[in-house]
C-alpha cells in the first residue's frame, strides 16, 4: 500500500516557515492561555490537555462536518491532525463549510489543502497532514494507522462501510455522522465493546431511497450540532474518559427534538461478530460515484498495475503536459493541485492521482465516457 508521509501533493506537512507542532511563535499566547478555560473543566485538566497535545486524529471528508470538527479539535489542541478529501472549494460550500471563504472558492484549491492553510493560523501548535484524494480500500489502513480516534466527514455510505471495516478490524474506535435537511445522527463505535455501523445498518441503502442534498438540502446549524456532538466524543476518547456515548444520538433541530438511542450488538452482524471486512477486501476498480448535491459524477480510475512505483501507487498526472494537451479543447486553469477544463456542457477537474470530478452529469456512465474522451482511459 503507498506510503502515505512520500506523497508530494496529497500529504502535507505543515506550512513551510511555521514552527513545529508544539513550538508557538515568538510572541504568541502560550498553551497555558490558550487551553485555560478548557484545563479548568475537571474531566479534561492539565493532564487531559497533555493527552490531547500528543493525541491524533483523523478526519475522512472535509466538507461540512469535516471543516468543523477539524476546526474544533484543532482549537482544542488535539496536537496531531490528518484530514483526508477528494474535492475542492466551490461557492454554495461557504453557507456551512467553516474553514473556506471566497478566497478559496476563486483559486480553485482543494478542500484539504485549504483547511490545512486555514487551521495553521487558527492553532500553530497542531500538525496538520492534508490528502487530497479519495479514501479507498487501497489507502485506509495506511490514513488511519496510529491514530487514537477516526471521524466521518464523508456523504455517502459505502465509504462509512470501509471505515467500518478498516476501524473493527484495527481496533481504533471511530465516529459516524451525517446531517441531511435539518437532523442529523452520531454514533461512537469502540471496537469489540459498542455496536458498530452494520449492527445497525447491515446492508447498504439502495440509491434513491434516502434523501440527498439535491431533493433535501441542509442547514449550517444542524452542521454544528452534530459535529459538537462527535469531536467533543473524540475529546473523550483521547484523554480516556468512560462517559463516551454508547448509543446512537439523533437530532432535529427544526422539530427541536434530541433522541438518545441505545444501540445494542448484533451476533450475527457480519463486520464485528463474523469478521467480514467485505468493503475493506473489496477489488480496486474503475468506477463512477454521483456525489451529492452537485450534479457530478467522481471518476476514479482503476489502479495502474504496469507502471505503478513500487509501492503500488499510480504515478501523478503531468497536470502541466495534460493542460497544454486541452487549451485547443476548451478553457483550461491549472495549478498544482488540480486542472479544471471547460467543455461543451462539462467542468472537468482532473487531480494529480487521476480522479476526475465531472460536472454536468449525474450518470455515472457518462462521466466515465467524458474522462475517457478528454483524459484518456
């Protein structure tokens, strides 16, 4: 599997010029004034606060919940951060997602490049390790390896399953959240002690029967509450508190009701009580996943095999050759971390590990026929 610390573009260190994690700037306020009115709260103290310094945690998505929940454990001084994303910045993100502004949106930069840049200044103190990619079955183990606590910032299931797998069989507890219209669910997973996710949802849901962001859309608000919910739980987890959650917490904030739902094991669950790691064992192929609210379809090409280096990873597109090889197509932007071509009725944007992200489609087939069409198969 490649190693994530090698990959030039999709793991960031942090920013060059900034002091190493636990070395604050001259001048700058010191850990003491920063964490004092946390220190204060008994459950936490100094000795909680040193658990946290030392502490990491890894965040899968970089959208709503994504951005607040990394904007929270970085304020808390949860030393250590990985924050892992496919997709970049675009206008009707700003009405939730915390860590972007207009800035982002206009230089086309990557969701996880852009929350790191932006919780360097919120917190000095906190590494924070930025992937621009998509969490797979080929690159889980290597993102979540170490880590104390794993957070769901994703939309979409299948990935909440690999998580699942990839944590059960670790043996890292991690947390599930999503917010949809104004409710949303979280639900703490501690390995061989809660219910894990296929305890509660064995099997997939079939698409088009759950609301999306396109039939229902979402409220900042909700965004909050849940993500409050979930990083305050890894707080618990990393300084070792017995009070996290056994249970599933469901909130609508617009109906103004909180459930606490008590969630028990399953003896027959296929991850947790039979070993069945079927998403995380799952074949690396070429696919097309219609993401939500967008209109767009990702293309994700299989891996290479022929030319992969030795660690199995594919070589990164040569974002530079490819944008000279597109200008007579259409209207081409390119930077370092990705490419964006405008044609017919497309926005294409192609990152440096070969996913591209194509706008104008919902129809999984027809965004791969355009990748191969316009970036090759």
């Amino acid at each position: 599997m490649p190693d994530m610390t090698d990959t030039n573009h999709h793991v960031a260190t942090p920013l060059s010029g900034s002091p190493p994690a636990g070395s604050p700037p001259t001048g700058a306020p010191t850990s003491t004034d920063r964490y004092a009115r946390q220190t204060l709260f008994a459950p936490i103290g100094h000795a909680g606060q040193e658990r946290l310094r030392a502490g990491t945690a890894a965040i899968v998505g970089c959208g709503a919940l994504g951005t607040v929940l990394a904007n929270n454990l970085a304020r808390a001084g949860v030393g250590h951060l990985r924050i892992a994303d496919r997709d970049y910045v675009e206008l009707n993100n700003l009405q939730r997602q915390i860590l972007f502004d207009e800035d982002d949106v206009a230089g086309g930069l990557p969701k996880a490049a852009a929350a790191r840049t932006r919780l360097a200044r919120v917190n000095s103190e906190v590494e924070v390790r930025a992937l621009v990619t998509d969490i797979t079955a080929d690159n889980v183990e290597d993102f979540i390896a170490g880590a104390d606590v794993v957070l769901d910032g994703t939309d979409n299931f299948e990935t909440r399953y690999l998580l699942n797998d990839v944590c059960v069989r670790a043996g890292i507890p991690w947390i599930y959240s999503g917010v949809i219209a104004a409710y949303g669910v979280t639900m703490t997973i501690l390995p061989g002690d809660t219910a894990c996710l296929r305890c509660v949802f064995p099997d997939r849901p079939l698409p088009g029967t759950t609301p999306t962001c396109d039939t229902a859309g979402v409220l900042n608000g909700i965004v909050g509450a849940i993500a409050g919910i979930a990083s305050t739980e890894a707080l618990k987890i990393i300084v070792g508190s017995d009070q996290v959650s056994r249970g599933m917490t469901w909130i609508d904030l617009w109906e103004n009701t909180f459930e606490r739902i008590e969630v028990p094991r399953q003896e027959d669950c296929p991850t947790c009580a039979r070993g069945e790691y079927e998403y995380l064992e799952a074949g690396d192929a070429a696919e097309g996943v219609t993401l939500c609210g967008r209109n767009a379809v990702q293309v994700r090409p299989p891996r290479h095999t022929g030319n992969a280096g030795q660690d199995g990873a594919a070589p990164e597109l040569d974002l530079a050759g490819l944008a000279e090889r597109l200008r007579p197509v259409g209207a081409v932007q390119q930077n370092e971390f990705l490419l964006r071509l405008r044609v017919d009725a497309y926005d294409i944007t192609v990152f440096p590990d070969g996913r591209a992200i194509i706008k104008g489609t919902d129809d999984p087939t027809v965004a791969r026929s355009v990748y191969a069409r316009y970036v090759g198969a």
